[in-house]
C-alpha cells in the first residue's frame, strides 16, 4: 500500500479527491471547488509577478493552493499556507499539496478564523478562497470590522473583511463569494460595499454561470481584491453567465478554454482594454464602469447589472411584419384543426362515448398478443458518449415525449455509422413510444418526421400491429388516466422506477371493432393535432409580442447606463400595424 501511495502522481490524487466526494455526498461546506473554477481563480491571482507566500483560509481538499502551485510551475514556489477548521480536510489539503511538491503550513482554526484563539493571522500576498455560501457561524458581533459589521444572518462580507485584512500591500485576493453579496439590500451588506468600493479594495467582479458546484444550486461571482487605493475611479465586471457547457443535466463546468478566455477578459479590461461582443463573442462580456455608475446603482457589485449576457438584437419594423404575417399563418393552420374536429364530433365520434371501461362486451386481449413489443439499445449500444453535434441521426429520448407527441429533438444525435449498426432500432410512422425509466407512463405516436430516427434504451417501442388494430386508438387507451397509473404502480416495484417490457405486454386493451378503433382514434388524434397548433400559436404571439415591444420601446438603455440618460423612442409606423 505503500508503494501505491508513493506512486500517486498529482492527476492520481485528483482523482481520488473526485471519488471521495461522489462517495460521501459532501454538501456545499466541504465540496471541492471545481477545477476550472481553481485554474481561474489562481490564473487571475498570479497574473502579475510570483507571489512568496499563497494562502487559502478555507482550504477544503487544497485544490486552489495546487492550482497556484501549478501556474507558479516555472517559477520557485512559495510558500504556502492552508487553514480548515476540519482537521480531516485539512490533512487531505497537505498531501495534496505536498503531492504538488511543496510542504503548507497548517492551521487547524476554529469554525471560522476570525474568532481562532491566535489573532495573529499570517499575511500573504495572494490569497484564494472559497469559502461556504451564506453560511453563519454566528459570532463577529466582537470584532474589529474595518468595512462595518456584517450581518449576523451570514457571514459572507465577514470573510471578504477578513480576507482584506491578511492581504499584505500590493497583493491580490481572489473570492469566490455567493451572488446575493453582490447585489444584497441588507442594510449592512450594502454599507459594506460602499465603504469597500470607495476604499479602491474592489477591482474586478466576474459573474459565473449556475450549476457549478456541487452540493448547491446557488450561483456565484469571482471578487477580485486588492489593498486600498483611495483613488481608484472604477470597477470591472465580467459577466460569464453563458460560459462553460452541461456535462450532466444538473451540473455545468468551466473548460480550459472557457478560463482562457476569462483571464483574457479580466487582462485586458485591466490594463485598460476593452472587451467587446463583436470580437471576442457572447460566452463572455466585460466592462470597465465608473464608480459614478456603480454609486448610481447603490452600490450593486452584480455584473449583470452592468453587463448583458445576451446580445441586444435590434427590431425592426420588418421583423414585426414577419412576426404578424407568422401568426396569421399558423392561426389559420388552427382554424383548419378547429373545422376537423368539429366535423369529427358531428360525425358522431365514438357512439356512446362514455368511457373506454364501459361494458360494451368488447373483447379484452393482451397488449403483447396486439403488437411486438421491444425495449430499446442497451447502453453499451448506445450512451451519450454516441451523442454528436454534427450527427444527422436524431436520437428519441422520454424528455421528447410530450403531449402524446414527440418534441424538440434538437439536442441528441448521432451519426450514420453508428445508426446503421443499430438499424433494427429504427422508427416508423405509425410505431407507438412508452417512457419506461424514470417518468414513466408518457406514450407517444411516431409521425412521418421522425421516420428512420432511433430512440433510446429507457423507451419501448410498439410496432407492427395487428391487422385488426388501429394504433392511433392504442395511443389514446395507454394515455388513459387509469392506464398511466397501471403502468407506474408496476414501475414503483423496482428499485429504479421502471416497466419491463414483458409487463407491459400483459396490460389488457378492451379492442372494439376497427371502425370504432378507427372513429375513435381520429377524433382523439384531430384533438392532439388542435392542440398543437394552439400551442403554435401561443407561441407565435409571444414573438410577435416581444418583436413589437421591442420596436416600440427598443432604445434599449445598457445595464451601467443611469436612467437619467434615457431618450423616447419613436414607434412603429401605425400603417404597419392595419
């Protein structure tokens, strides 16, 4: 064991910081931030000079002091300092470091370092933190605060003071903080700011996107301090909202070039450059405000109150023309909806329509004995790892069933080869697709624009029917309240809620005559085509809405632009609008 431990490289340990934290299901106190997040966070702090003394107050598993050993790689290390009050993550903290070739100090303070026994807090001239959000360890109340008290409800503008106060002049402090320091009208919090922006202590606030760290949904900022500089007249803000990409469905990381190009940003703002949408894209924005802005908006450090996320587009009169000529398009498409409907129901719709458990003395047959039913690719046959942007295969998965139709498949493909090797999992117009992991019950009809896609190990798909068998009718029996539940009671006996195959085969169908199926398929059919198209259009009017809005009220004012500078806006052409 021994030699395993000695053998570990600084990749190795990573990896094992990784598994611990999947284990053990760390909350956001003890998670490990991110390693795009440390890349960056230690980038930003070494972007001028080679510090000699690096410390993190809340060292968690040491990865912002290794990552600053890893941007310091070419130069002589420094020393470093790690302080938790969790004496387990501290000794993880020190063999990582350690395993990055340097020796830290070690401080074992109390639950928060301002109240430690040791008031003689070392200084360094870097410091990188990620302390816990809006955490509170509920006392500071006998501190001597240099920016005013924080709130007891908190202790996030408790560890910006106290990462100030153990910054040596001249040197640089890089926060992770919570957003709502940022933009908090907590009468505290905001003196706080104030008296921190006047002090010349804040340079540069970086708004990250959500889903970063693990344990929490609360989103972040990246403050960037330095020691008072009374005269300093402006603040930089960076808003990277749309940075980084989804590895999950619930978590989104910074890559490499995602922290390049935030320290690029922050570069070049701060050696008074600018940072503009045309050139470098919309994944990140920056802007070097005035304090006057920043004293107009009280105080708000929120990048996004003075950066856009989004590009402004600019309406005109012909994109409102397009929009009303789009609504009226689809209007008449659910005109047409209504007209069919309508004759379906004075046709006579299924005679006696009182219900599909009526004793009409149907026959009732098993579904399997009505169609084949199949589950669909295993994953090893088909992950996500398969998923290809440039694909040209769709790929169905239960999020696309929708409405007893299946939507939006926009965000899984893949490409030929793999579709070829997976040919007996193709769709067909007409085939039915059941949800049988995770939400179960969801079913939908295949129409012809879905032909030739594949659809996913957690669907089953019904096809080939009976001769006597329409599968617009079996659409409509699965979508039966008592049918859903049927199908998510046998789901719930499984540790993963999820209907096998071979059960769903044994649920009953009552099969009347094909003319009946058919009559009552195609008025349930018309309604779900009715819905669709009302759908269409709520959708249309909303665009025609934003586009005229836009037109009317589209001298949009920027983020940092105080309301005083405002100008009226004339609106569109009334002829336009007859």
């Amino acid at each position: 064991m021994l030699v395993l431990i000695g053998a570990l490289d600084r990749v190795d340990f990573r990896k094992l910081l990784d598994r611990l934290a999947e284990e053990d299901s760390l909350d956001s106190r003890e998670a490990f931030t991110p390693p795009g997040i440390a890349a960056l966070l230690s980038r930003i702090a070494g972007a001028e000079g080679a510090p000699q003394r690096v410390h993190d107050p809340y060292a968690r598993g040491g990865e912002l002091l290794t990552a600053a050993l890893d941007a310091y790689a070419d130069r002589p290390h420094p020393e470093v300092c790690a302080a938790s009050p969790h004496t387990g993550m501290l000794r993880l903290a020190a063999m990582n470091v350690m395993v990055h070739g340097s020796v830290p100090e070690l401080r074992n303070d109390a639950v928060v370092p301002w109240l430690s026994a040791d008031r003689d807090q070392p200084r360094a001239d870097r410091i990188l933190a990620n302390p816990p959000f809006n955490a509170s360890a509920g006392g500071s109340a006998h501190v001597e605060w240099r920016y005013g008290d924080p709130p007891p409800s908190n202790d996030n503008f408790a560890w910006l003071q106290y990462v100030l106060s153990t910054l040596r002049p001249g040197g640089r402090a890089v926060v992770v903080m919570a957003d709502n320091a940022a933009a908090s009208d907590q009468p505290k919090e905001r003196e706080i700011r104030r008296a921190m922006v006047e002090d010349g202590v804040v340079e540069c606030v970086i708004a990250l996107p959500s889903k970063l760290f693990t344990g929490t949904k609360v989103s972040a900022c990246i403050w960037v301090l330095g020691t008072p500089t009374p005269h300093r007249d402006h603040v930089q803000f960076i808003n990277a909202r749309n940075a980084g990409e989804m590895v999950t469905r619930t978590r989104r990381e910074l890559g490499e070039e995602d922290a390049e190009l935030l320290l690029h940003a922050y570069r070049s703002l701060r050696d008074g450059g600018t940072w503009s949408r045309e050139e470098h894209g919309d994944h990140v924005m920056g802007r070097t405000v005035p304090l006057a802005d920043v004293r107009f908006r009280h105080y708000s450090l929120s990048p996004v109150d003075y950066v856009d996320a989004a590009p402004q587009a600019t309406t005109t009169v012909g994109d409102v023309v397009d929009a009303r000529a789009e609504l009226l398009r689809v209007q008449d498409i659910a005109a047409d909806r209504d007209r069919l409907v309508e004759s379906h129901w004075r046709g006579g719709g299924p005679a006696g329509a009182t219900g599909l458990w009526s004793s009409r003395g149907w026959e009732r047959r098993e579904l399997g004995s009505l169609c084949t039913v199949q589950a669909g690719p295993s994953p090893s046959l088909l992950h996500t790892g398969l998923f290809d942007s440039w694909g040209v295969v769709p790929v169905v998965l239960p999020k696309h069933l929708r409405d007893r139709r299946i939507c939006d498949v926009v965000d899984s493909r893949t490409s030929d080869d793999v579709a070829r090797r997976l040919n007996r999992f193709r769709l067909h117009e007409g085939d039915i697709l059941c949800a049988r992991t995770g939400t179960v019950g969801p079913s939908a009809l295949v129409d012809s624009s879905h032909e030739g896609a594949l659809f996913h190990g957690n669907l089953l798909r019904l096809y080939e029917f009976a001769s006597d068998v329409d599968p617009r009718y079996i659409l409509a029996f699965l979508s039966l309240p008592q049918v859903v539940g049927w199908i998510k009671d046998r789901a719930a006996m499984t540790t993963v809620a999820s209907i096998k195959g071979s059960t769903l085969r044994q649920l009953l169908v009552p099969v009347p005559p094909l003319q009946e199926q058919r009559r009552v398929g195609a008025l349930l059919h018309s309604l779900d085509q009715q819905v669709a198209a009302h759908l269409r259009v709520a959708e249309e009017a909303d665009r025609a809405h934003r586009n005229l809005a836009g037109l009317w009220l589209g001298d949009e004012v920027s983020p940092g632009e105080p309301a005083t500078t405002r100008t009226a806006t004339a609106g569109p052409d009334e002829g336009m609008l007859k």
